[in-house]
C-alpha cells in the first residue's frame, strides 16, 4: 500500500463542546488539563499559549468520565473513559490503557447527565501508587499498584443514585481528629454519593461512615476540595426545576452550610492554595451571576462579575450554559480557569471588580459535525459545515474561527447542507432547535441563501411535522433562476420538494420515509447528480429485503426503487460524482464501497475497497478530469484515509485503481461522521467527526 505525506490540522473554530473540568498540577503551575465530554483530554502549551490533544491515538477514548493527576509527581496523569483507566507517565504523551474489571465492563459516561461532577479519580497524595475510582452504578474502586490493576471495594456501603453513582472521591493526609498515620494507610478519604450525601474514611478505606448533619439526601454532592488544614469543601444539587443546592464545609466534625445564595444549585468548586481560606464556587448551570469568592472560609461571600473577551461567533448568551471546572493556579492565586459548555476562560486577576477574562482556546476543537460541504468557486475555504448544537459556518478560512454562526448565535443544528452545482452561491440547510421535550420538537431552522451563506431566509412554511433530516439541491435551475429542493425529513414524514426556494412545498410519490431516524447517526441518505438536474437518489434501509435504492428522473415528482439487496445498515452515505452524469456511489459500515455508473439502476463494489465507513470527493488531480475520491475504511488489509486519483475513471469492478494511504497511525482514526473533499484545491479532504471538530489534510 502506497502512502503519501498529508499535513494534518484541525479547521479552526474555537468551542461549543462541554469541556467538563480542568485540573492544575500543584508543582507545576503550567501544567493543565482539560477534560471534555466527547473530545478527549486536551494538555495546555504556555509557551504556545495552545493545547495538545492527547487522545488521538487510542480509539473511541473520548468520552472522559475523569481525569486525575499524582500532586507529588507531575509526568502521571491518570482518566477514566469507556470503562478503562487510561495511565501515562509522560503527561499523556502515551498511555496503558487497563480494563477497569475485564469479565464485566464498568460502565461510564463522559457525555452523560452528572459529567460535571468529580473529580471521580483520585490519587493518594501520601501514596501514589494507591488510586481510588468512584464510578456511576458498580461503587468504589481501588488500585494499589499505580492504576495497573484494580479491586472493588467490597465493603464500601453505596453505589449512589443510578446514574450519578459516585461523584467525586477527595483525599487528604490529615485524618479527621487525629494526627496522620506513620505509615501510608492512614489517609482520610472522601466520597460523595449522589442521594446520599459523603462517606469518610480515616483508616485508608478500612470503615467508612456516612457523615451525618450536613446536607440532606434531596442534596447531591457535586464536587469537592480539601484545605491544607483538612476541611472539606463540597458543593451540592437538589434538581432543575426546583433548585436548591447548596456550598457545604466540613471542619472538626461538623458540617457548616456555607451557602453564598439559597435557591441554586452548585457545582464547580476551587480553593486558592495561597489563600488562607480562599475559596470559589459556581452555579450549575452558569449564568454571568453565578461565581462566588470567599477569603474567609464561607463567612463572607462576594458576587463577581465577569467581562469577557469572547470568540467572535461565541453568541451573547454564552455565559448562560453548563458548568464545567474552576482551578487556581497554586502559584498565582489571582489566576482563575474556568470551563463552560463553549470553552476554557482565564483570567489574571480575579480580585479585580469586574475581572476581565480571555478564551484561551487555540488548538481545543470540540464540536460534534453533522455534514460538510465543499461548493466549487466559492471564496475563502470553501467550506460550510453543518454542526450540533450551533447550527455551523460558512468558514472563510482554516486557521481563523468563524465571525458567525449561520442563525447569529442561536441555538440549533444544521443535519443536512447542499448547493446547487450551476450556482454555488445558491445552499440549503435544514435543521432544528431544541424544544422544551428535546430536538423532537424544536423550532424548524430550515433556510435558504443565495449569496453563498452570507444571509439566509428561512423557509416560509415547511411540510407538516418536518424538521431536520437531509436535503438535495439540483445540479441545475430552473426558469425562475431556484434549484429544485428535495427535503427528506427526519422521522415519519415523507419526503417533500420546492420549486421556489423553500417558500411552499409539494408531496412527492413514492419514496420512503424515516430514512433519517435520529441525527447522532452519522448517515447521508439523499443526494442530487452533480450534472443533471432532473436526478436524485435516496438510500432506505431497514427494508425487508435489505437496503434499497430509490431515484427520480423528474426533479423529485417521484421515485422508483431500482436495487432492493443492499447492505443494510443506519450508517452509510450517498453521494454523486461531480462531472460525471449518474456517476453516484454509497458506503454502508462494515461493507464494501458501491457504485452505480447508470444512475443508480445498478450497483458494482468496488475493488480491493473491503469496507468503506464514509467516503467524499475532491477536486481532480492535474492533468486529470475526473473527480478524485476519498475514502475512510479498509483497503487492500490497511486501515486508514485513502486517496485515488484515478478510480472514478475506471470501471466500478477495476483492479488497477491506484490508492495511496493519507492518514498518519493514531491521527484521523476516530469517531469519523463525514468526509468532503475539496472542490478548488486538489488533495484537500475534510473530515468532520463527533467531537474532535473538523480536520483538514493535504498534501505535504
């Protein structure tokens, strides 16, 4: 297998993934770590003023459920992700990954509800070889052997609320009333059960007892800290729609309710090393109210307020969010960072009134990617990307973030993206908000651009029910200077067009419905051809005799379908070759990749590709006129990214085709949803993911 030398770079965007705590080592004030819901452990550079990604060579790891740093020894860095405990010894550079209990997996949930919680890991200061996990449904864990190998504590009395389980483990050498012990068994230990309350330990996890006198069950402990002096702070949650949490410390056998303002609850905690009773607690969720500070152990409180320079798109609202993590720099304590569902802060100064913060945020790309694509003769990038959670971006270029979301700040998903091949300034995007109940009944945020997503009309009406899904423009327009729109929704309804630009809509005749059945599926099953307009093409599956393929001759009137014994799977992608009439292919995971050169009456796989997860195409190569393609599978027994130049040239069936790998081992390997090439510049590919953002490759 050929292999060609690709430079690879994440599109610069900047946020909107939970980043759901952060950690500074107490010996080494430079050192942080960010921990994320579903895009891995990022290692802050000072000198680069960037982050490092740390997890993109270990598969499907990046879904942090916690993570944990040895106080004595800065080089180990410890997490938690997808039942596994991940341990390096070079601050993440590489890991071991072991099997937190092999026979029966412990279940975790980096992306689930209470994941800013923690943290759940935890090494012993006294003793680093001695590791504790508290984890969501299966209690406490203990290693004593640096993480190598792990035991259940049997005797431990709880496995908290189901699904909040264990929230955070905390501990101290000072033993609650008594001096610590001489040897290393001796160390107070902390557990906060959610429903429950917190469990202490003084004989190194011998017995424990349920504290009693602090909060009650109704307040779940979130997270919590240890002073020098061995009190323990905590902050608790009652629920959503009653909040009534509260900030709690623990000192000389007594628990005193500390709280900065009833009627909110708490998550995010920090003490100020340098500061005799300095302490900083945040609200759950955030609001630009919702951070405290205390010099005086919780007698006093002050309210601060926060100025913040922001990433341009970031929308006014982005204080308004989830709480992740809150640390102080141990060596300067008016260095504050704090952690949002957009992103990282810091300020330098956190006792000026109001602090001003920056985003520090170069190289951390978190965003879950819907769609991309890639319209020929466009400006700038040429790339638009449809994105959970805020809509996505026209970007005008690779290595600066967006001015803008489409919506201007507001809050949805873009699911499906198309341009018409005779005007590429003319694109379509459907999509969602979320409603009180989920994306299930959000607002429709379908529109319409003709000035290369600049501007955007949404659509007049919309087809009863419709939302999200996948859309197809024509390669062609008509009369009226519109392309025609194919909208196949999500769920139930049934795929409907529009001459006008989304204005109205008309039913169509037979073609399926739920070819899109939730949006965390990475699948792209309609498509336009790329050179006649009146073709269209849509994949089922699930259908009784496996995947079907459907196409229209009229503009999308209505649909036949043409192959019925297809592989059968909810993620695949259909796609038409630019340049090449009724040149249209599909992948289907697990499966090879197939082709149809008679607009889809007919289905090849094509050679030597064994199973193709996603595929797209690029600009040609020089000297060439057709298309390349690019494709995310295995081939020829390597795995990888692969690149053929000539494939779409030769018969479906052809053996000759040449490949060339262009991913590098441990980059581009995970958690693929999409792969566009680029259409101006030959060898480019981007490849959307789900939480890694977008990367883009090209040719050294």
């Amino acid at each position: 297998m050929q292999s060609e030398s690709y430079r690879w770079r994440n599109v610069a965007i900047a946020g909107m993934g939970f980043v759901t705590g952060i950690a500074i080592h107490p010996l080494a004030p430079d050192l942080v770590y960010a921990r994320t819901d579903v895009g891995g452990i990022y290692r802050w550079q000072a000198e680069a003023s960037a982050w490092v990604q740390l997890l993109d060579g270990e598969r499907d790891l990046y879904s942090i459920e916690s993570i944990a740093l040895d106080p004595n020894e800065p080089n180990r860095l410890y997490a938690a992700a997808s039942g596994n405990i991940l341990r390096s010894t070079d601050r993440g550079e590489s890991w071991q990954v072991v099997s937190l209990r092999p026979d029966n997996p412990v279940a975790m949930d980096g992306n689930g509800d209470w994941r800013w919680a923690g943290e759940r890991l935890a090494v012993d200061p006294n003793n680093g070889e001695v590791i504790y996990f508290g984890s969501r449904f299966d209690g406490l864990f203990k290693s004593q052997n640096g993480g190598g190998t792990w035991d259940q504590v049997t005797h431990f009395p709880s496995t908290g609320v189901p699904s909040g389980g264990l929230s955070f483990v905390e501990i101290s050498s000072a033993v609650e009333g008594q001096e610590p012990a001489s040897d290393l068994s001796g160390s107070s230990i902390y557990v906060g059960a959610m429903g429950e309350g917190v469990y202490y330990s003084g004989d190194g996890g011998q017995q424990w007892t349920l504290l009693a006198g602090g909060p009650d069950a109704l307040q779940s402990p979130q997270q919590a800290a240890i002073a020098g002096d061995g009190s323990l702070y905590i902050t608790t949650f009652t629920s959503a729609d009653a909040p009534n949490g509260g900030v709690w410390r623990y000192r000389q056998g007594a628990w005193h309710n500390i709280t900065p303002q009833p009627g909110q609850n708490y998550s995010a905690i920090a003490l100020a090393p340098q500061v005799a009773d300095g302490l900083m607690v945040a609200t759950y969720p955030f609001s630009p109210e919702g951070l405290y500070r205390t010099t005086d152990g919780g007698q006093t409180w002050r309210q601060l307020t926060l100025q913040v320079d922001a990433i341009d798109w970031w929308p006014d609202w982005h204080l308004y969010t989830l709480m992740g993590g809150l640390a102080v720099n141990p060596r300067q304590p008016n260095q504050v960072w704090l952690t949002t569902g957009f992103g990282v802060m810091r300020t330098e100064d956190i006792a000026a009134q109001p602090s001003r913060w920056c985003t520090p945020m170069a190289n951390l790309e978190e965003l879950v990617v819907f769609t991309l694509r890639s319209p020929p003769g466009s400006t700038g990038a040429n790339l638009f990307s449809g994105v959970a959670d805020m809509d996505g971006f026209h970007h005008q270029s690779l290595t600066e973030p967006p001015k803008t979301t489409y919506d201007r700040g507001r809050f949805g998903d873009t699911t499906g993206l198309d341009f018409a091949e005779a005007d590429p300034n003319i694109l379509v995007r459907v999509g969602s908000s979320p409603g009180s109940g989920g994306r299930l009944d959000g607002e429709n945020r379908s529109a319409y651009s003709a000035d290369n997503g600049e501007t955007w009309s949404a659509f007049a009406n919309v087809p009863a029910g419709a939302f999200n899904g996948k859309v197809a423009v024509s390669a062609t327009l008509q009369p009226n200077g519109k392309p025609v729109i194919v909208w196949a929704p999500q769920g139930d309804v049934y795929p409907h067009r529009s001459l006008d630009g989304g204005q109205t809509w008309q039913s169509v005749e037979g073609a399926p419905n739920r070819t899109t059945l939730q949006v965390w599926f990475p699948n792209q099953s309609l498509a336009s051809d790329r050179v006649n307009g009146n073709l269209f093409y849509l994949f089922k599956y699930g259908e009784a005799a496996g995947g079907s393929f459907y196409r229209s001759v009229n503009g999308g009137a209505s649909w036949e379908r043409t192959v019925t014994d297809l592989p059968d799977y909810w993620i695949h992608k259909v796609e038409a070759a630019p340049a090449l009439e009724g040149e249209v292919w599909l992948s289907v995971q697990d499966h090879s990749l197939y082709r149809s050169s008679d607009a889809g009456v007919t289905f090849v796989p094509v050679a030597q590709v064994e199973t193709a997860l996603t595929f797209g195409f690029g600009q040609a190569a020089p000297g060439r006129s057709n298309p390349t393609i690019f494709v995310y599978g295995v081939i020829d027994a390597v795995e990888g990214l692969f690149r053929s130049d000539d494939a779409t040239s030769l018969p479906g069936d052809a053996t000759e085709a040449t490949w060339v790998k262009v991913s590098t081992d441990g980059q581009v390997l995970s958690n693929v949803t999409y792969l566009e090439g680029d259409r101006g510049q030959f060898g480019r590919i981007y490849v959307g993911t789900s939480g890694r953002g977008i990367f883009y490759g090209q040719p050294n």
